[in-house]
C-alpha cells in the first residue's frame, strides 16, 4: 500500500491510509465528504447543509443482478491530482479485476461534481461482468431525462412507477435545511449504460446504474463511468441539463 500522503495544495483531494476526503472551498464550503477505499459500494459520503448522501459507490463483488456491498480485497491505490484510483480482486468465482477512478469535474462554480470510471477484466475465459455503481440519496421528489434532448425535458416520477428503459438522467430533490435547498444528479453516460434500478424508502432513494454485458472473455477490458452532481435547488433543471450534457458529450477515458 502506498504510504500516508499528506493533502495536495494543486487538488482537491487528500488520502490518509484507505480514506480520502475532499476539502471544502469556495462555494462548497457547505459539502464535505469521505470516500472509504476499503468500503467502495458505501461511495462518496457527503454532507451538505445536513442533508446526507453516498454517491456513486461502486458494488464490485455480487453475482449478476445483486450489487454487492463488500468491496474487497482492496490490492491497490493512488492519488494522482484529481483522481483517486482503486483496484479491486475480489476472491469470488467470477475473477473480476475491478478499477475504480473517482474523479473531480469542474463544470459550473455552483455545482459540486464528480464522476467514477470503472473498468472490469477477467482472468478466466469468460465471466459475468455485471457492476453496479449505487447512489444513496435523500430525497423528496424525483424527475429523469433521456439523454441529448434538444432542450431541457425532465419528467417526474410517481411513487412505485417503474423508471422508463430510456432514462439516461436523475435529478433528486429535498427541502430547504438552514434556508438553502440542493438537488442531486445522477447521469449514467448514455453509450455505456445498460439499466438503472430504483429502491425508494422513507424520504430515500437508493439508485443502482447497471454497467457493461453480462459477458466478459479474458483479454478484453470492459469501462464505463457515471457522474453525480450536487447544486442549488433554485434552477435545478437548467445546471442539471447544461452537467448530463456536458458529460454525455464528453470523450472517454483513455487511461484508468
């Protein structure tokens, strides 16, 4: 492992041992956030104005169709700038090598953002490549989009409605705590996305977005990534529109 670094004056993260936090600056002076490598399904544990989230975790042991919460063993880390990698090889049948970058996005200066690159090999000849990245969000109400509307279009979701195959964006929304009121976006990049799943309970919403075919053969390497975004409730569909856009116009990573 590698050894204690101390905070990074050129980036926003700083890594002690397997936890990395994420320093409060700016307009985000509000937000503050964890990530605990050991534990990847929990995320980016963030506090904002009291309202408390986990954002894109990444569920990298389980079997087709169940996220797992357990993340380990743990077999590599690094800091690099703005990105925070993890490798993980979880000792299950499936011998999948996981890679997870989680990743600072500058999009607009009142919008804290992130995304998480995963990437997924095997060993064997062929395996199931199921993962899933899962958000845990307070919330009260809940709008999708479909990717590249020619113009913001975000539809609401009932309680118990099933979420439209063709959603691609998640907007959250929550009451005002200490009079300011945020949303939550959750994008799965449309050219890598295979489903999301919703949970809701008791003024949350558990999200899971379905990455890559249910098929990995040895030698290919299979990656993806999903954005979360958190920003002022006030205008919440025009920032949220201009972050899902940005991201699904994006280039892909070339490196993890």
């Amino acid at each position: 492992m590698p050894p204690t670094m101390p905070p990074n004056p050129h980036a926003l993260w700083s890594l002690v041992d397997d936890v990395a936090t994420q320093r409060a600056v700016g307009p985000h002076a509000h937000l503050a956030l964890e990530l605990n490598l050991q534990r990847p399904a929990g995320g980016l544990a963030t506090v904002t104005n009291d309202h408390r989230d986990h954002l894109l975790g990444v569920g990298v042991a389980g079997s087709a169709g169940t996220a797992g919460e357990s993340g380990g063993p743990l077999t590599d880390h690094w800091l690099r700038g703005s990105d925070l990698t993890a490798i993980y090889e979880p000792a299950d049948p499936r011998q999948l090598r996981a890679t997870a970058m989680w990743r600072i996005r500058g999009t607009q200066p009142d919008v804290a953002c992130w995304e998480v690159v995963v990437s997924a090999q095997t060993s064997l000849l062929e395996s199931d490549a199921s993962l899933a990245v899962i958000s845990d969000i307070e919330a009260d109400e809940l709008l999708w989009s479909a990717p590249h509307e020619s113009s913001p279009h975000w539809q609401s979701v009932a309680a118990h409605t099933p979420l439209p195959e063709e959603a691609a964006s998640l907007l959250l929304r929550r009451g005002s705590v200490n009079g300011a009121a945020t949303s939550v976006l959750i994008a799965s990049h449309p050219a890598d996305r295979r489903r999301i799943a919703l949970r809701r309970s008791e003024g949350r919403v558990r999200i899971e977005c379905w990455l890559f075919p249910s098929v990995v053969e040895k030698g290919v390497l299979l990656r993806s990534r999903v954005l979360a975004a958190i920003g002022p409730r006030l205008a919440d569909e025009a920032w949220a529109d201009q972050t899902a856009t940005a991201f699904a116009d994006s280039p892909p990573p070339l490196t993890t």
